[in-house]
C-alpha cells in the first residue's frame, strides 16, 4: 500500500464525494418512493440512528487504532475471515460501481447521447477509472479535494434557485403512509448512509483515530444537509416522482434553473459537474477494490491488477438488459445488500473484535 498520509480535509472530500454521488444517482427518489411525504421526517430519524451506530464504531476503531476493517477481520477470526470479507469488499464496490456507471451512462444516452453506443459510453467510464487508478491514490485524494468544492456548490445553485417555486403542502401528510411504514419499514431507508463502509478503508492512509473520527463526522453531516436538501426539492416542487425513473432527479431540478441569457444550456455544465464526481467516486471504490485485493491475496503491487477490475467494471455494467434493471437493481438489491453487508454483517465483526480485545485485556490485567 502506498506511504500517502492524508488530512482531514482531504479524508473528508473523499467519504463526501463517494456519498453524495449518491445523491446525484437518485438517492432521494428512491427515499420519497418508500415513504412519501414522511421522508423528511424519516430521514431525521435514520439519520440519528445512523449517528448512534457511528459513535459505537468509532469507539471500536479506537481500540484498533491504524487498523482498517481486513485488519480487524483478521484480528477477530483469523485469515479465513479476513479472505472472506476482502472478496465481500471486492464484490460489494465493484458490483456497485458496476452500475453507478450503467445508471449515468443511461442518462448521458438518454439525454444528449441518443445515437452513441451505450458501451461505448460505458467504455469511457472505465478507461477514465484504470486510469486514476494507475496514477494512484495521492492523484485521486487530490483530484477529489479540488473538486468537491464545485460539487457541492453546483448542487446548492440549484437548491437555491428551485426555492421560489416550492410548495411545502406537498409534504403533509406529515406522517405520509402512517407511523409504521415512516418508522418501522422506514427504517430501512437507513440504506442511504451505508456508502460511509468506505470510511474505514481510510484508516492507514489517515494515521490517527481522532483524523478518522472528524473527518467521518463531517462526511455524514455534509452528506445528511445534502440529501435532506434533495429531498425537499423533489418533493416540494415534483407532485408525483414515480415517472422520473429513467433519468436523473437531479438534472430535473437542474433544468429549472434559469442564470439569465448570459449562461445558456446550464443543465450542461451541471452534467459535467455530476460527471467529475462520478469519476471520483469510481476511481475510490475501485482503489479501495484494489487494495483489499492486495491484502487477502498479499500481493507487492495493485496498480497491475487495474486492467484486470476495469474489464470487471465493464462487464457488470453491461450486464443489466435495460434501465428497469438498474432501478431494480438500486432499489433492491442495493438496499438490502448493503444494509446486510454494512449495517449486519460489518458491525457485527467489529463488536466481536471489540469484545475479543477487551476480554485479552482483562485477561492480561489478572495477570499482572
């Protein structure tokens, strides 16, 4: 792995790009298609969860502290278990990335590339990510610091201008679908916080445990304010979103958008915006793809094996037959695999490993 050591600020635009790309990738259509006019409020409540859950982890991380998440798979059950959650690491962002570049090559063919092979755009997407990968992790963290500035004021330009035309009745009932579906399978939307698994992986390259901690507590703030934000413009300007399903939510709010005759085709420019982090975000799962790889197969180098996950890229994200795959892939698949994988099987790992350490430790204070 590499000697990069990063700061606050740039751990943070990384765990920042990789969440909000979400957002661009219809986040909060898919909140507002689970619970309705509720979402508001159901989002405040998985998000105080999704804060609990994150201060019993952090906790945990700093009795490992420098260790990521294959360190302390090892620590609790040995190389079996390390081997066996590096490949679900593996799998998980490369099968996620997979149709994060399917979803916007959609869109990109959809709205300004009709006659465009859409494996062709797909083609774009991977080369792009071997590439940021092959220049290594010190160009991407860069990369991202830069740009993530310009993503996130990009999104509030548009925020900002749909405001005049919202209408906040289209948010009551308060309660939507009623108090079950907002708080009890509402609860599932606490899906939309798993992309912070990617905060761990940053461990080695932070250094310490309070860098980590900081800079993932910043990442989830940004990243709520945001996806609340999105929330509020689709549901308050959008009465019914069920028919958006084969575009970007976002870029129908960006369309609404009006900067005067001087700036023409705005949308354009928040496209290419969009695209920008995308990239980012492609370029970090598929790095952290690389070196959990490097670890469980205790490979020197992981920069060849870029060739190898983008022809994998390329093959998962050609793989969906058409858009209405790719919805049910995000709005299934995703879900509930990410709620396993992050929220069960992770947490239950690190708790082991958190009760195995104390356990040694009491173990070694009877001794002395």
């Amino acid at each position: 792995m590499e000697k990069t050591k990063i700061g606050v600020l740039h751990a943070a635009s990384i765990i920042i790009t990789v969440m909000i790309s979400h957002i661009i990738l219809n986040m909060p259509n898919h909140l507002i298609l689970k619970t309705g006019s509720a979402t508001i409020l159901n989002l405040v409540y998985v998000f105080a969860i999704s804060m609990i859950l994150f201060y019993f982890a952090s906790k945990i991380f700093s009795y490992f502290d420098g260790k990521d998440l294959l360190d302390i798979c090892e620590y609790a059950g040995g190389k079996f278990l390390k081997i066996g959650f590096g490949i679900l690491v593996c799998i998980y962002f490369l099968t996620i990335s997979g149709f994060v570049i399917r979803t916007l090559a959609e869109s990109l063919a959809l709205i300004y590339f009709p006659n465009i092979d859409l494996e062709i755009v797909v083609l774009m997407f991977v080369a792009i990510t071997v590439i940021m990968n092959l220049l290594g992790f010190k160009a991407i963290s860069r990369v991202t610091l830069i740009t993530i500035p310009i993503i996130l004021i990009s999104m509030i330009i548009i925020f900002v201008s749909c405001g005049s035309d919202f209408v906040p009745e289209r948010a009551l009932p308060v309660l939507g679908y009623g108090i079950s579906d907002t708080f009890l399978s509402g609860l599932g939307n606490i899906f939309a916080f798993s992309s912070i698994i990617v905060a761990p992986f940053l461990i080695p390259f932070i250094g310490s445990g309070k860098t980590f901690k900081k800079a993932t507590l910043i990442s989830i703030i940004v990243y709520f304010i945001y996806l609340i934000l999105g929330v509020i413009a689709l549901l308050f300007l959008i009465p019914s979103i069920t028919n958006i399903n084969n575009t970007l939510s976002i870029y129908i709010l960006s369309r609404r958008v009006n900067l005067g005759t001087f700036i023409q085709r705005i949308d354009a420019i928040f496209i290419l915006i969009w695209i920008m982090s995308i990239f980012n975000y492609l370029a970090i799962t598929t790095h952290f793809s690389l070196t959990s790889f490097k670890k469980i197969a205790n490979i020197k180098h992981e920069k060849e094996l870029a060739y190898c996950f983008g022809a994998i890229l390329y093959v998962i994200s050609i793989i969906p037959r058409s858009i209405a795959d790719v919805n049910f892939f995000d709005g299934t698949i995703y879900k509930y695999g990410s709620i396993i994988f992050v929220f069960f099987i992770t947490m239950f790992i690190l708790i082991y490993a958190y009760l195995k350490k104390k356990r040694e430790d009491r173990k070694e204070k009877s001794y002395t």
